[in-house]
C-alpha cells in the first residue's frame, strides 16, 4: 500500500499540521505503509507536475494550514492542476483524507472544501482532521488528542486495504453532466508531458515570444503595410519638449524618461543647458516611466505629468518635488 501526503502550508516551524502530518506517517509507516510526502512550498515551480505522482499510489492526504482564510493558495494550484493534468481514470479510485489545522476561523469550511473537490476530481473523500489550536503544544501535550490523530491514520488505512464502498454523490452527477472542461481531450501520458512544459518558466517565455512574433507577422500579411510613424512620433517627443521648455531661474535637473513600448530612454537635462535627446538609461534626480500613448498625451495638452503618476499610469522614483517641477517647466498646450 502506498500513501502520498501533500502538504501545502508555508513549512513554518510553528506550523502545527507538520506535527500532525508526522504523527500520521508514523503510524502508517507502523503499519508497514509506504509514505511520501510532497512540501509544496519547497518546489512550487513543480506543483503542475504534481499530478503525475498520483498514478502509483492508494491514497492521499491533503493537508493544509489555515491561517487566515482558505485552504491556502498551494493547495489551491494542485488542486487546479490535478483537475487539468491528473489521470481522472485514476482518481476514481483514491481515497482522499483531509488534515486542516487552523490558527483562524474557518477550519470546518476548508475541510469541506477539500471533500468537495476530490468528490468533484471524480476520487473517494473520507472524513479527515479538522481543528483550531493556538500553539503545536497544545496538540503534542495532550495524549487525547494523539489518540485522535492515531485512530484517523488506521481508519485511513482500513478504508484502503477495504476498498470501502461509498454511496454515489450529487458531485459525479453534476461533474458528468453540467462541468465541463475547455481542454482538448488527452492521454494520461500527454497530461503528464504538458504538464512538465507548464511548470517549465523557460518553456513558458518562449511559447509567449513566439506567440507575439506570430501576431506581428499575421498583421503584417492582413494588410498593415503602412509606413511606421514610430519614427517621426519619437522625433516629435522631443521636438515638443524643446518648443515647450520655459526655464525657472535657480533650477537644475536631469530627468530619464524610459519609454518601454518604444525600447528608447529620453533623457532631459535642464538648467545650466538645456538637452533633450534618447540615450543609454542613467541616474538622474526623478526617473519615470510611461508608454508612448501617455505621452502623446502630455505633449498634446491632454494630459498632465502630475496626473499621470497620481493616477498610476506613469511610475516614478526620486526626488517628487523636482518631479512636480515637470509641469512648470514644460507647459503644453492643448491643440485645437
């Protein structure tokens, strides 16, 4: 017999569902069960393959800590991947016992939670832990509670070696007949290889380039064959700041614009010279950041520097006064 244990929490050493989780290995492993244990925390880049180490196993614990709402966002992600990637075939014959230690309210909800969703999943949810505790003492120095603990491991143990037959529920009926997936239908053994492409952040960055490298050229062939203003607009940023510029006596700053959808840095100095030209990214006293649309906007009157970074769409760093200066010493008027 062979049990996985997921645990989701944060690994904290005041965490009292680890001392749970090693009260319940211990008396499977008395009772001659092979256990692994999977800390999500740990790898969570390797939670999409998860799913795949639920092939060779009886039974499962889920255990999670609540802390302050929930069953935690870990054990949300494997439950989300098990039921794009997981072998459903599978699934229907695993037993599924839940352990909830909370340090919040909520306890009894997260444990229906998790019942809920392996019924959904398709597999057998038993009764597990649920239960609030101040302190991991409070469970350790209480031999009640241990015996609790033990009896839920050997009821674990009996539902597997049993096969205990449940009555069927409203959650297959409804998972049959109204929840349906999006995905195309696959193998177990193409789940368990899209799923390591999931979990791999490199594959994933590429699979998005290629992506947009594809969009720019299927524009292309429908037609966009129309001269870039890109150029000329980048010529009229700058030309707009040395036609708008109105110097204020005693003052000197250098500004870096970064400009992220152009690839381009406009660096302005004022005071002492005035230079408004695109150059490498640099220190200066305010750095920004707002794309190309945004600042069309400011050099068409539109729009305000001051406005822009109250309201999100500009970012910035440094010196807020010198950046406030910004609409004093460029004033741009609106077009009519």
């Amino acid at each position: 017999m062979k049990v996985n244990v997921y645990y989701g929490g944060r690994g904290l050493l005041e965490d009292p569902s680890l001392f749970v989780i090693d009260r319940i290995i211990q008396v499977l492993e008395e009772l001659r069960v092979d256990v692994t244990r999977y800390n999500m925390y740990e790898d969570k880049a390797g939670i999409a393959t998860l799913p795949n180490t639920l092939k060779d196993c009886d039974g499962v614990i889920l255990a999670c800590s609540l802390e302050w709402f929930g069953i935690g966002g870990y054990m949300q992600q494997f439950l989300d991947m098990c039921w794009l990637y997981a072998d459903k075939e599978k699934l229907a014959s695993l037993y599924m016992m839940p352990v909830v230690i909370a340090t919040a309210y909520g306890e009894l909800d997260a444990e229906v939670s998790l019942k809920k969703a392996w019924n959904v999943l398709g597999g057998i949810s038993l009764n597990g832990i649920a239960t609030y505790v101040e302190k991991h003492e409070d469970i350790e120095r209480n031999s009640a509670y241990l015996s609790y603990i033990e009896r839920k491991a050997e009821d674990l143990y009996r539902s597997i070696n049993q096969k205990a037959v449940q009555l069927p529920t409203s959650s297959t009926a409804v998972k049959k007949n109204i929840i349906k997936t999006r995905n195309i239908n696959l193998t177990p053994k193409e789940s368990e290889q899209l799923s390591k492409f999931v979990s791999d952040d490199g594959y994933v960055k590429k699979q998005k380039e290629d992506i947009e490298e594809l969009a720019a050229m299927f524009k292309h062939m429908l037609g966009d064959d129309e001269p870039k203003e890109e150029s000329v607009y980048e010529d009229d940023i700058v030309e707009a700041f040395c036609k708008n510029y109105y110097p204020e006596k005693d003052f000197s700053a250098t500004y870096i614009i970064i400009i992220p959808d152009l690839g381009k840095n406009l660096i302005i100095n004022v005071g002492n010279g005035f230079q408004c030209e695109y150059g490498e990214d640099q220190d200066g006293d305010v750095k920004l950041k707002a794309d190309s649309s945004l600042m069309r906007d400011i050099i068409s009157g539109k729009m305000t520097f001051q406005k822009g970074f109250m309201s999100g769409e500009i970012t910035a760093k440094g010196n807020f006064k010198t950046l406030r200066m910004l609409d004093q010493i460029f004033r741009f008027t609106k077009k009519k």
